[in-house]
C-alpha cells in the first residue's frame, strides 16, 4: 500500500460487538452526540501528523524434514497502530483513552490501559502517484494508551508536544483487525466502508446508547 500524505483520521468509542457508542458514552461525551464519530483534521486537530501500522504479520518458523526445509509454519501478528495528532482536543483524547473524569477539569491517571475502552479508526492517505485516488485504512478495535509525554521548554523556537496514541489492536470476531480500502478498486463504496468499520449497532451498546 504506497501512500502519499495522510488527510485526517475518524475516530470513534465501540463496544465490545464493533459497534460505534454515541452520547453521553460516545468519543464526545455529550447527550446531544448522535453520530459518535470525530474526524481529526486541519480544522479539529491541527492535522494528522501520521499513522504507524507495525506488526500486521506474525513471524514465520522453518519445518525441517528428511534434511530439507520443507514448510514454513507461519505465526499470527498482533497488529498495532500509531496515531500522531498536532492537538487533539482535551475531552476526545481522554475519552479515547478511557479516562475517567473528577468532574473538576481532571481526568485520572491509573498507570493502566481500560481494556474495555475500545477505539476504532479510520484513516485516509492517497495512492502514492495519484493524489486523486484515496485510499484507506480501517482498524476495526484496539485499546488505546499514551506511554509518555514530554514538555519542552521554549527558546529560541516555540517547542510543542503532538499527541501520540498507541492502539493496540483486538480482532473483531471472524472481520479480523481491519482492511484495506482503494477507491481506484472497481465497486468501490465510500458509504459501505464506513458501515464497515464503523458498525452500527443492533442492540444498545454498553452503556445505553446505540451506535452508528
């Protein structure tokens, strides 16, 4: 998948089935929410900085018989992603890591990720010698974490920390990590990607809200 740029990330809170938690649970923390999504761009983030996949494929181990390498047993990866925003905002980011607010501008810090608190993205780049032509990545669910930060003191050059999220990949059910997606692809369907990785829910999802 060569790429040229990235455009912006969509992120949204899903439950434990895929399906996208809107409202007072979703990614804004706001009863009025009915879509459940935030899409990180220029305009809400200051920009996508990037978006790291590693781990998309397990190893491979040599069978040997008859003295000969006849087979390579191949292993599963645990896929991983991550997410570089300039400034995400305080209320999204906090929610996308799953932590919980004092209800006085605080938001806790427990030294644990919530693996409960499941996070799906999808983000969107260019084919690489054709800026017309997106192309996209969905991660289904991961559980997101912020290792460090790090302050930096002005000088002669004002110093800025991004934000950079971890999202460690859980397998939803038999649809795997997530997918691919090229527009230049005949039957491509923008609408039905975005059904894809951002499930509507049959039931409530947890919490009492129901997705998109």
């Amino acid at each position: 998948m060569a790429t040229l740029g990235i455009k912006n990330v969509k992120i949204a809170l899903v439950d434990k089935t895929g399906a996208v938690i809107k409202g007072t649970n979703g990614i804004f923390k706001d009863v009025k929410d009915n879509s459940g999504i935030f899409t990180a761009d220029q305009d809400t983030a200051f920009g996508v900085a990037s978006l790291a996949l590693s781990n998309l494929t397990g190893t491979t181990t040599d069978i040997y018989g008859s003295n000969k390498l006849v087979h390579k047993s191949a292993g599963k990866g645990s896929a991983s992603s991550v997410l570089t925003v300039n400034a995400l905002p305080h209320i999204v980011k906090q929610a996308i890591l799953g932590n919980a607010p004092d209800g006085k501008g605080g938001f806790t810090i427990d030294g644990k990720a919530d693996s409960n608190n499941l996070v799906a993205i999808l983000a969107e780049s260019a084919e690489a010698f054709n800026d017309a032509a997106p192309v996209y990545v969905g991660m289904f669910m991961g559980i997101a974490s912020e290792a460090a930060l790090t302050m930096t003191t002005n000088n002669a050059a004002e110093n800025r920390s991004t934000d950079a999220i971890t999202i460690a990949g859980v397998e939803r059910g038999d649809d795997g990590f997530g997918k691919y997606y090229f527009s230049s692809v005949s039957g491509f369907d923008k609408s039905a990607m975005q059904a894809d990785v951002f499930k509507t829910a049959t039931a409530p999802s947890s919490g009492g809200t129901t997705g998109q």
